[in-house]
C-alpha cells in the first residue's frame, strides 16, 4: 500500500494523489470513517472499483440504494469509527473516502425512539427498506427530502399476531392547545392496515399495502385540543401483517384544521397528495393543501373532529389548481355549498361556510364531485357558537320543571301554615 500519482487512472485524483493497493486474498485493507454524530449517513468513495474487489462497511446494515456510482449506500451508525474494508486479490487504487448526513424531517417525532408498548404481538426499530423501495408521490415540495429513506434512518414495526392486537405509541406534547396530527409510513406488498386512536378516540384508520415499495407516503390524524404532557396513539390491527410507522409530526393550528391534517376516509389516500409550499407559491393556510384524484359522482371523505359537540360556524377554503373541478361540500350529511378547485395554476381559493351542528370527536367532511379532476383544500375553519338546540331545549324543559316543582312546593307550605 502506498500513496501514488494518478498517471494510469482514468481520472485526474483530487489533488493529484491516490492510495494505492495489492491485496493477495488474504488479510483485508482496513480504512476507518470518522463519524461525528449518531444518524443516517450516506458513505462513498471513488475508485476501489476494480473487478473482483469486496467493499464491506461495518455497523447496522443498508438502508437502501445510493444515490450514484460512487455512493455505497445509507447507514445509520453512532459517532465514533465506521469501518470499511476492502478483500479480494485485486490491486487497485481510492482516490477518496466522503461521508454526507441526511438530515432528519424537520419537526418529526421519530418513531423508532418512542417506547411501544404492545398488547399482542411485537414492535421493534428496524432499519433494513425492502429492495426497490422509492419515494412515495404522496408529499411533495417544500423541504421534503428526496431520497427514499426513512427520517432519522429507522422507523419502528408493529407486527401483530392477529387481529385486534395492540400497539400503544406514547408521544409528548410540550404545550397545551389544538394541534394537527400527522403520520408518516412505510407502505410495501408486505404491509397491513389498522385502526387509528389518539388517546383512545377514532382517527381513521390506514391501510400500508402498495406497490413498489415507497417510504414518505403521510396522512393526517386530525386536529386534536390536547394538554400538555403524555398522550397515546395505538394501533389495532386489521390482520396479522405488519404496520411500520417512520415518525409524527404534530403542528399548533393555525387557522383551524389544516388540510394537511384532516383524515383521509375510504379510498381518498390512494390519490391524495400533500402539497407542501416552497418559494414562491400562494400561502396556503399552514404552508399545504391537499389535492385528491376523484371520478365524478364519487364522494371523496375526510375526517373532522370537533373538540365537543354543539353548534358551529365552518367555513371550508379550497385550493385552486389546474385539473380541478367543481364539488358540493357537507359535513355530517349538512350542506354547505359548493367549492370550485379550478384554477389556470395553484392559487388560493374563496370558500364556502354554513352554521351546523357537529357532534363531539370525529365527524366526515364529503365532497361530491360534479366531474372526473382534482379535488383540493386548504384549510377548514370551525368556531364553536353553541350547544346543539336540542340540548338548549331540553336545559330550558328542566329549567321550567324546576319552577313548577318550586311555586308547588312554595303553595304546599303556604297553606300548611
């Protein structure tokens, strides 16, 4: 082994300088990466390509696929010494060893650091992607990494042993008030589906069977009023197949229920892609919309939960995009008018609103198309104005029955004395 020029290389070495090496088949080269902080990193070279040549990288094993020649792939490793090793009976030569990062997404709870508590079956981190895997079409724009890896390297695995097994994912929240929900999963052929609770209440349910192979791929859970401290989400499966969630994003509300947020019902996730804001496109409510891919006559369902049951005052805005078309909206089988996502580009929409009534929790948010295109939303707005009048006809019935039994009462005495 020794430090040589380049002249013979079909390429000209980074300064000029290269290491060159015979390896005979027996003890392999041995070069050590110095990695500063535990993560994801993806790990190249250039050169050490010869016919014949063995590379092997020590630590957990690969995340998945490089993203060129030179890259040997993703590994999530601890600070310290990541070690290559080259064997075989070769002589080649390594211009230079690289190391990049990749970053986790910003905001997420990584779920491989949660501590799930299973109730039947197992959950465990699991690193290894399965082979093909590609970015999931679901997320797009803003700072949405566009490697097919999952955030932070790893994602945690529910594997039920059958239906209605339990997963309950404990997560903190750092303060009090309306927060939107969001997950991210793995979907693959292998995967399964399951019912969805926050803190023991409906959120949907999803379904991770696709094909290929993709990671990114995340859906709302809602927008939930929580209080500081610990909550829960768990998992019920469907069936004995596995579930794999990657992280969760929770986002103070702004406006109301991002679009982002809401929870897609039936077969609305199959097409629905977040849209995420990224330089110069319209500020939509939270910085996304969401955008589904509907057949006329077909309604497309989300998710809404209302923190308590009464009477409300919603206003739905829609975004504007190319293909979109026009939809009549309700809530709880309540019309409220009609949104039109038709648009010569994105831009933002007018909206609709109406008064109804929502029960507490979860309630669905239909829109009917009146075409095959795109449906898209924005932001939903709820202001609570009231108890349900049922509720408000029934305190005054017992009100007045409190009367009467008291002028009754108060005649009785009366004459007594």
């Amino acid at each position: 082994m020794a430090v040589t020029g380049d002249e013979g290389l079909p390429y000209q070495a980074s300064g000029g300088k290269v290491l060159s090496f015979t390896l005979h088949g027996g003890e392999p080269l041995l070069l050590t990466l110095p990695i500063p902080n535990i993560g994801l990193w993806e790990v190249g070279l250039r050169g050490g390509s010869a016919a014949g040549l063995t590379r092997k990288l020590a630590g957990d094993g690969w995340v998945t696929e490089g993203r060129s020649a030179d890259s040997l792939g993703y590994r999530r490793v601890g600070k310290g010494q990541l070690a290559l090793t080259f064997s075989g009976a070769v002589h080649d030569a390594v211009d230079y060893l690289w190391l990049r990062e990749v970053g986790k997404v910003k905001g997420a709870v990584e779920a491989e650091d949660l501590k799930a508590v299973c109730t039947g079956g197992q959950a465990q981190a699991v690193i290894e992607l399965p082979k093909g895997v590609v970015r999931s079409p679901a997320l797009v724009g803003g700072a949405i990494p566009t490697e097919a890896v999952c955030s932070g390297g790893a994602a945690l695995r529910f594997t039920p042993a059958k239906a209605g097994d339990r997963c309950d994912v404990p997560f903190d929240v750092k303060e009090s008030g309306d927060l939107g929900l969001t997950a991210a999963w793995l979907q693959a052929a292998d995967q399964g589906s399951a019912k969805v609770l926050v803190d023991g209440r409906p959120a949907g349910s999803v379904d991770c069977r696709a094909e290929p192979a993709a990671v990114g791929a995340r859906y709302g859970l809602g927008t939930w009023r929580l209080n500081a401290g610990q909550h829960k989400l768990s998992l019920v499966a469907n069936e004995a197949k596995p579930v794999t969630l990657d992280y969760l994003l929770l986002k103070p509300a702004q406006r109301g229920h991002e679009a982002e947020c809401l929870i897609p019902l039936g077969e609305a996730a199959r097409t629905m892609v977040v849209k995420e804001r990224f330089g110069a496109e319209p500020k939509w409510s939270g910085g996304a919309y969401v955008k589904v891919t509907a057949q006329a006559g077909r309604p497309v369902r989300f998710g809404l939960v209302a923190p308590r049951a009464g009477r409300y005052k919603a206003r739905v805005v829609e975004a504007k995009v190319p293909a979109g078309v026009a939809a009549r909206a309700s809530i709880g089988g309540q019309p409220f008018g009609t949104l039109d996502s038709n648009g010569a580009g994105e831009a933002l929409g007018k909206g609709a609103e109406a008064s109804l009534t929502m029960r507490g929790g979860l309630n669905e948010l239909a829109l009917a198309p009146q075409a095959a295109g795109d449906l898209a939303l924005d932001v939903v707005e709820l202001t609570y104005v009231g108890r349900p009048r049922w509720q408000q006809a029934a305190a005054l019935a017992l009100l007045l029955v409190l009367i009467g039994g008291g002028v009754v009462a108060l005649r009785r005495r009366r004459r007594a004395s």
